[in-house]
C-alpha cells in the first residue's frame, strides 16, 4: 500500500504478507520457511476462501506548523492524497519474474480530497 501527494510524491508505504508461519518447534520461537523443517503452525494470517479480511492502517499526512493570527496551527501541506493499493501472489514467496513468479491479483486506487 503506499499513499503519494498530488505531485506523486510518496509519503507513505506499508506492507502485509499473508501466510501461514512455522517453526521447528525446537525451543526457539525463529519462523521456517522450508517445508522439511516445519513441525508446528504458530500463526495463520493467510487470506482464506470466501472471507472477507480488513485492515486498518494509520496514514500520517505530511505537514507543515505554521503561525495564523499569532497562534501555532497545522496544515497539510497537500489537500489531495492517492492511495493505491496492490494484492500480490508470489507461490515462491519472493518477488520474481511478474507472470512467472508472481501475480498481481487486485490493484485499487482512489483519491482522497481534504476540505
């Protein structure tokens, strides 16, 4: 997810993965990746069928503190924000080849104008 100004600066990114998370099980709480070493599920963030999964983020706008009648206001140094926000499947679990190694499921962009 990221969030850019109207001049497409980018002021904020963020990112979730959603998958189930393995460990050995051997005393140490460290995630596995590889199938022959994983012995127990801790945590499942994975996307299942036929649920719908929300998420909040917190964006923190750029500002600028400036002075109006002699008192110390905040403004937002832009009006308008562009979210965009991309739903990727990568099977390997790292970025690769896009077709090859990884899809891109759902892309969603929306303005947001502050009044």
């Amino acid at each position: 997810m990221t969030a850019r100004t109207k001049d497409g600066k980018e002021f904020f990114r963020a990112s979730k993965i959603y998958m189930p998370q393995s460990t050995e099980s051997r005393g140490e709480a460290k995630m596995v990746y590889a199938p022959f070493r994983k012995v127990g599920i801790f945590r499942d963030t994975s996307l299942q069928p036929n649920q719908t999964k929300i998420e909040t983020f917190e964006i923190f706008h750029p500002f600028a503190d400036v002075q109006n009648g002699g008192k110390k206001v905040r403004e937002l140094l832009s009006k308008e924000s562009t979210i965009e926000i991309e739903l990727w499947y990568l099977p390997g679990g790292v970025k690769g080849q896009v077709g090859k190694d990884q899809f891109l499921f759902n892309r969603f962009v929306q303005t947001i104008n502050f009044k």
